[in-house]
C-alpha cells in the first residue's frame, strides 16, 4: 500500500484545551444541529477550534438556550455566523436576538434537501474545494431511529460528492467519522484523555472488509456486514488504532466526560 492510501487522523485536537494549531490556516467549520446541546465544556471546545460557524434551522434554538442560567450572561460571547435552513423550526424570539446582533439569517425553501443539507451546500460554497475541510458537527444519533439514520445517510453523501471533506459528528456521549477504503491510523487515543477504550467499527455503508491492529479484539481480512459478523464493543489497547478496509465504515469512540463548565 502507497503512502498516499493511508490517512493519519487525530481528533484530539478539536477537543484539547490550547488553539488549534492549523487555525490560522485552514480551521475546521462547527455545524450545531437541531438537537439539544448536553455538555457547554465539548461544546465551547469546539466552538474554540472553529471559525465559521453556522447553525442548521432550529440549532439556533438550541444555541440559544443553551445560555441560561450561570451561563445567559456569556449568550452574546457565543455567536453564530449564520443561521440557515427553511426557518420552520426557528423561534420568533431567537431569530430577533441574533439578528440584533448582527447574524445573518439566510432562509432557502428548497424542500427537496434537509436542513442539513442546506448547510452543507452553504459550506462547500465558501470553501476552496482543493483543500481538505473538516466539518465538525454538534448532533446526535439518539432520538428518532430515522433522523439518525437520515444522518447517516447525509454525511456519506457529502464525502462521496466532496473528497476533501471529512465530517466529524460528536454526539451526547461519542464521536463517529466514516473511514474509507484505505489504511486508517487514528492517534493519540488512549494518552489525551479525552477517550474511553469503547469503540465500534460498524458496517453501515454496505460490506467490508477489514484488518485492525491497536484493538482488544483485532481482526485481519475479516468480513463485516449488519446481520453478520460485527466489532461493536471492542476496546482501544494503543496509542494508535489502525484500520484497513475496503469499503466505508463507520468508525465509532466514546469520549471521556468533560465538566460541565470549564
């Protein structure tokens, strides 16, 4: 296998607690989803890595209320870049705040595309397509089985239509990316902290298969696919977690609980 057919990720570095050290040069993009936001010490991490911000519809609820209590005096440190999507599911209320503000709010009544969409087609739009981007992204998989699916769905759209993108969601308690066909060395896992030794490699995409090394329960050639053969439930044992595979799968970790407010 070339060099060019592996990919080196470290996700430690959205969540670690010092800048971003690409951040004058190509920071990541937060997309906050319509779901609720369950820890301000991940989200404002995140926040902290990020430049463009942009919430989806009714995420903009959600960053909203986020801030209330200790935190409502800290609302307007914690502005989005815009809010975008079809609107239904934005408040009258949220929608005045952030436009006195000075946030754009930017409406698109496509019905054939979901908000998620809408604010990826608005990303990729502003990006230069030659470089790789990285979208992370405040959701979660919890909730309804076909909203979870449906984003899914979504992000392995994107990626197939955008080679440069790689989207990292982190949800109430994991973070997921979609490994893709090649040799995968995911770093800094077990030394930062910031994860669990729980971790899935789950066929969502349609077959694979797949070689692991740096896992409790490693396999080599091994074909996966749901209602077969699949390493869910396994445990990280090394610094570096590798994976080779031969389709798209999803890669899955729990992270380690942040304090509420840092």
């Amino acid at each position: 296998m070339s060099a060019s057919d592996v990919s080196f990720l470290d996700p430690t570095i959205f969540l670690a607690e010092g800048d971003h050290p690409e951040k004058s040069s190509n920071p990541p993009d937060l997309l906050i989803l319509n779901q609720p936001i369950t820890n301000f010490a991940t989200f404002s991490r995140l926040w902290k890595h990020s430049i463009y911000r942009i919430c989806a519809d009714g995420g903009a609820n959600r960053l909203h209320d986020m801030f209330k209590g200790a935190l409502e005096t800290r609302r307007d440190q914690y502005l989005p870049s815009i809010i975008h999507g079809d609107l239904d599911s934005l408040r009258d209320d949220v929608r005045t705040y952030y436009e006195s503000h000075g946030v754009e709010v930017l409406r698109d009544g496509d019905q054939y595309s979901t908000d998620f969409g809408k604010t990826m087609s608005k990303i990729s739009a502003r990006d230069n397509a030659t470089l790789q981007k990285d979208v992370l992204i405040l959701g979660t998989l919890a909730g309804r089985v076909d909203q979870g699916l449906g984003l899914l769905h979504e992000m392995i759209r994107e990626e197939t239509k955008h080679p440069n993108l790689r989207l990292w969601l982190f949800s109430e308690s994991s973070l997921s990316i979609i490994l893709r066909r090649r040799r995968t060395v995911v770093r800094n896992l077990m030394s930062s902290g910031l994860f669990t030794e729980n971790l899935g490699l789950v066929p969502v995409y349609g077959p694979a298969t797949i070689s692991t090394a740096g896992l409790e329960w490693d396999v080599k050639d091994w074909f996966t696919q749901i209602g077969g053969q699949v390493s869910t439930s396994n445990h990280v044992k090394a610094e570096e977690v590798q994976v080779e595979t031969d389709g798209p799968i999803l890669f899955t970790i729990e992270r380690a609980p942040l304090d509420q407010i840092p």
